[in-house]
C-alpha cells in the first residue's frame, strides 16, 4: 500500500510518519516539498497524481485560529480549497481520503458531548474554514475518513501544553481559563488510532467511510489541563518552581477569535466501529510532560 502524507511537520504529521510506516510506504512531503503547498492547489492535484497513492493522509491546515479572523482567505484556501482538490483526485484513483477536523465546527453550546451528526455553528474564521473542508470531502464521493479532534498536543511542534510548561516555570503566577471544556489530545494518539482505524478502512470496505468524532476520553477546561501540566511536572522534578494557576472566565481572555464554551466531543462512535479504547486524556499529557522535561 502507497500513502502520500501532507503536512509532515506539524504535530501530528511528525507522529503520522512514525504510524503509518506500519501499513506500507509512505510518500511524506512538507510546505517545502514540490506539490506540498496546499495554497498552490495545481501543483498539488500534479503531485497525487505523479505518486498515484492508495491513501491520502492530509495532516496539512491552517491552524493560527485568532490570524485566521485577519486571513479568512488563507484559511480557506488551504482548510477548504486544497481538501476538495484532494478529495477530486482521491476519487479519481479510488483511493481513501484521511483528515482532520475540530471541535471548532461548533458553537460550544449546552454541555452534552458533541455527536458527529448535531449541528454545526462555527464561531471563528479558522472553524468555518474547517467545516467547508469537511463539507466539500463529503460532497465529493471520494472514500474518506474525516477524524474531528480537539486541542492537539505534542512533544514536536507548538501548542498549549508546551506554552504552559514555559510559563509556568518562568512566572509566579498564570490565569487559565476555565469555562471552556474539552479533551486535550496527543498527536501520537491521534496518529496511532489513525493507523489501526486505516488499516480497517483499507481491508474492509467503503461503509467505514465517514466522519467520526476522535479524542483521548474525559475531560478538562484549559485551566484544569495547565493545572495538571504543571503538577504533573512538578511531581517528576521536585525542585522546578512552578506557578500559581488560577481559573478565570473567559471574558477575562480576549481574543481575536471567540472559542466554544462546550467543546466535548462524543467519540462512542469511532469506538465501537473501530473497536479501539481511547485512554483518559492525562495518561497522554503525562508522558510528554515526562518527555519534554527528560530532553532539557
Ligand atoms: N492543533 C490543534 O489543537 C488541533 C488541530 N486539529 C486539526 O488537526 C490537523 C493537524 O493539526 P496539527 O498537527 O495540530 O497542526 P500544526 O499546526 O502542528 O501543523 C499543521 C502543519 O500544516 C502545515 N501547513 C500550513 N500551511 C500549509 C500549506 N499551505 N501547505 C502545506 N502545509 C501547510 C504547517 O506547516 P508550517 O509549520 O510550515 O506552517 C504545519 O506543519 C489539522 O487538520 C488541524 O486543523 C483539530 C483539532 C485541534
Ligand atoms: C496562553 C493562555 C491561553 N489561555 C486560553 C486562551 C484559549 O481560550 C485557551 C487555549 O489557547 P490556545 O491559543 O492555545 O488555543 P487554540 O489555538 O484556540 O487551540 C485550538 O487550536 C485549534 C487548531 C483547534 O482545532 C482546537 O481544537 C484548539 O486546540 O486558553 C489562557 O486562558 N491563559 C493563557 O495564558
Ligand atoms: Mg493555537
């Protein structure tokens, strides 16, 4: 089996590598890469077809959520544009279509966990442009798996934990968030439950084509996430000093973009279609937090 990765470098398409290698040979290609810009759809409908792949897994997007509201364009085109272009060629191969979406999709209302099939309200330019993604996937006929996510973590790249893990250690006092809620995910999670969901796709059949709701379980607010963070650092290096966290409403955090309050996600679907166990959302956060601190 051939797989054509986009995006290699971002947190998950770093993890993708390590994964997929599991299930045949896979073509990985960065922003750099000839026919790797999603913002130049040509070239990239040009390097599909050149590899002729069986699986497309696009770990590519635009993910600066407050930018995206001073860059709706750019967002669009590599979050709704690109994935339609390779959703055409997918189906002209009859290959499988991975890719990403997020809780973002919705407007955090209520407190139930989001199912795949309740409505969509998007609050932020990047959450639009990842809802036309999913939308035009969908409309293609292409076999796809769309995996909805949220709040991605890992030891290669930027994100919410690793900016904790500074800040925390360099100041005395730090404010969260509290009344958003959702489950923080690692990137090596989501790459491996990717793979043992692929592999089910590629030797069953299209019925597993579809859009499945896929975090670690539980849940947290940003402020509970940091919080345990930086316990869990502290638990493994007694004498780091680490900050005071302290919970604060979100109207206390401007932002350019505005975030859902209720970003829970259902993913009782992907369990039982898939059979896989996707394990408390804390198991993952310590074992980078463990990672992150061994390579200082
Ligand atoms: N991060 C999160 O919290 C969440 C992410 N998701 C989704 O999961 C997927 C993976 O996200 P994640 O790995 O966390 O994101 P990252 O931001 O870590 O990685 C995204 C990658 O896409 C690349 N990229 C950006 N623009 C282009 C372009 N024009 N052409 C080619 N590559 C480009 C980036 O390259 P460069 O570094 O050069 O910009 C980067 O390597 C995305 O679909 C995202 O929307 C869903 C929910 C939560
Ligand atoms: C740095 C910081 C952030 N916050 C808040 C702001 C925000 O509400 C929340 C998270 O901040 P971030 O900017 O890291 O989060 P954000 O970039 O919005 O993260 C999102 O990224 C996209 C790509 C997704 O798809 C989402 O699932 C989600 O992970 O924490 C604080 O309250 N205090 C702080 O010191
Ligand atoms: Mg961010």
């Amino acid at each position: 089996m051939k797989i054509l990765l986009f995006g290699k470098n971002g947190q998950l398409g770093w993890e993708l590598q390590r994964s997929l290698a599991l299930l045949g040979e896979v073509v990985a290609l960065s922003r750099e890469d000839p026919g790797g810009d999603l913002a130049q759809p040509e070239a990239l409908r040009q390097a599909v077809r050149a590899v002729a792949p069986d699986v497309i897994v696009n770990a590519a997007a635009y993910t600066a959520v407050d930018l995206a509201e001073r860059e709706p364009q750019q967002a669009e085109a590599i979050n709704a544009l690109a994935p339609q272009v390779l959703a055409e060629e997918a189906l002209s191969l009859d290959a499988w279509l991975v890719h990403y979406s997020t809780d973002y999709v919705f407007d955090g209302s209520g407190n139930r966990p989001w199912r795949e099939d309740d409505a969509t309200a998007p609050l932020s330019v990047y959450g639009s442009s990842k809802l036309e993604g999913e939308r035009r996937i969908r409309a293609s006929g292409a076999k796809h798996l769309i995996l909805r996510t949220s709040w991605v973590y890992g030891a290669h790249g930027q994100n919410f934990l690793k900016t904790m893990l500074r800040l925390g250690t360099e100041r005395e006092r730090l404010t969260v968030v509290d009344d958003q809620i959702g489950a923080p995910t690692g990137a090596e999670l989501l790459a491996d439950a990717t793979a043992h969901a692929l592999r089910q796709a590629t030797l069953g059949s299209a019925a597993f084509s579809g859009l499945y709701h896929l975090t670690a379980s539980g849940e947290a607010s940003w402020f509970d996430y940091a919080r345990h963070a930086l316990a869990s650092a502290h638990a493994i290096d007694p004498a780091l000093r680490i900050a005071n966290v302290e919970p604060i409403p979100t109207s206390a955090y401007p932002t350019p973009a505005r975030r859902p309050l209720n970003s829970r996600l259902d993913t009782s679907h992907f369990q039982q279609i898939f059979g896989l166990h996707l394990p408390d959302w804390r198991q993952g956060v310590d074992r980078t937090v463990t990672e992150l601190l061994a390579r200082r």
